[in-house]
C-alpha cells in the first residue's frame, strides 16, 4: 500500500494526469458553487418567511451550507471524476503499465455516467443512514467523525476499485482483485485525505491512481 501510494504520488505531476484533474477540480468546484449557492438561497428564503427576523435566515442557511458541504465534498468530488475515470486510469496506466492500457475495455460515456449516479447515490445513502448514528456519539467528540470515515473508507474503497477493474475483469462474476481489507485501507487514506484542506482537491486523483497500481501489481505477483 505505501508504495502504491508513492507511485500515485509521482503520477499527479504526470503531464498527462495534470490536464485531466485540472479540469476535473475545476468542473467540481462549479458544480459546489452552484448547489451551495442554491441551497443557501433557498434555505435562507425559507427560515425568512417561517420565522421571519432579520439575519437569522442567512446565519441559519450558511451553517447548514457548511455542514452540508462538508458532508457532500467527498460524494460529489468522487463522482465527477467517475466521468473522468477512464482518461485518470489510461493515463497512469499508460506511463507504467503499456501492455495493461492496451488491453483495457473502455467504458464509454453511458456507461460511465450511469457508474457515477449510482455510485453517488450509493455514497449519498450511506452517509444519510450513518447520520442518526453520528449525531448520537457527537457528544464523545471523535465518534462521529469516526462513524463518517468507516462509512466512506468501504465505500471509496469499492469506488476506487472499479473503476480501474471493470476495465479489465474478464467477465461480470469475475472476483474483484483487492481484498476487503485492502479497499478498506484504500478507502479509508483517501476519507482521511478528502477532509484536509488543499489534500482534498487532490484526493479522488490519488485514490483513483493508487487503484491502478495495487491492482495492477497484484496482478503481476499473482500472474
């Protein structure tokens, strides 16, 4: 896994990686722009007319934004790169792993469009369930924080290991490459990852490269 995760390292400078999280960083932040824009107009138009007292709406709707915000990061950062996952994988495979890129399915647009609603949605859910159980161990201080993380740790794990799989498995029932506790790792560096700021901007690219070499050098040692 470390190793891995150094190689990553080495590939987000890669010129050709560089162009595609460039624009992907960039269509996220927009698409987070306009849903925490909306959601605190709305939010704030709707405390005014329930309880109408001035600035209260406005403080009510950017604390929620922010909470909300930081819930939903993480889910909308990994799904924009979904759209962006083959070129992420063809780039990092193609500098170290020729004979891999060569070989890949490529998924097409459908395709990847449907991975990353469902993948969202699934992450959305999640996260929706382990609310109740966050809020309830908020007053230990580090428990919901916690309960966050393990949710996102499996979740990204599997992400993060489709998209580089389902462009190589042999068949649909065809067993998954990594382990439950290696996506658990996987995942869990890149929950850690995606609340730093600035690391978090980066994280889905790191997560997605470092995918592409465990599962190609597992391959590898197992070939």
């Amino acid at each position: 896994m470390a190793s891995a995760f150094l190689r990553a390292l080495s590939s987000l400078a890669d010129r050709h990686l560089l162009p595609i999280w460039l624009k992907s960083l960039a269509l996220t932040l927009l698409v987070f722009a306009v849903l925490a824009g909306a959601g605190w107009y709305g939010l704030s138009a709707l405390i005014d007319r329930l309880w109408p007292n001035d600035g209260l709406g406005d403080a009510v709707a950017v604390l929620v934004v922010v909470l909300a915000g930081w819930l939903l990061w993480r889910i909308l950062a990994l799904a924009v790169l979904q759209f962006f996952a083959d070129e992420v994988v063809l780039a990092v495979e193609s500098r170290d792993y020729p004979e891999m890129a060569a070989r890949a399915r490529k998924l097409g647009l459908h395709e990847e469009g449907l991975k990353a609603v469902a993948g969202a949605g699934r992450a959305l859910l999640y996260n929706l369930i382990a609310l109740p159980i966050a809020l309830v161990l908020a007053v230990t201080g580090v428990g919901a924080p916690l309960v966050f993380l393990a949710v996102n740790a499996v979740l990204l794990g599997r992400e993060l290991q489709d998209m580089v799989w389902l462009r190589h498995r042999p068949s649909p029932d065809s067993p998954p490459p990594l382990s439950g506790v290696e996506r658990l790792l996987l995942g869990g560096v890149i929950a850690v990852l995606l609340t730093v700021p600035v690391a978090n901007f980066v994280a889905p690219f790191l997560g997605a490269a470092c995918a592409v070499h465990l599962i190609h050098r597992k391959g590898r040692s197992l070939a």
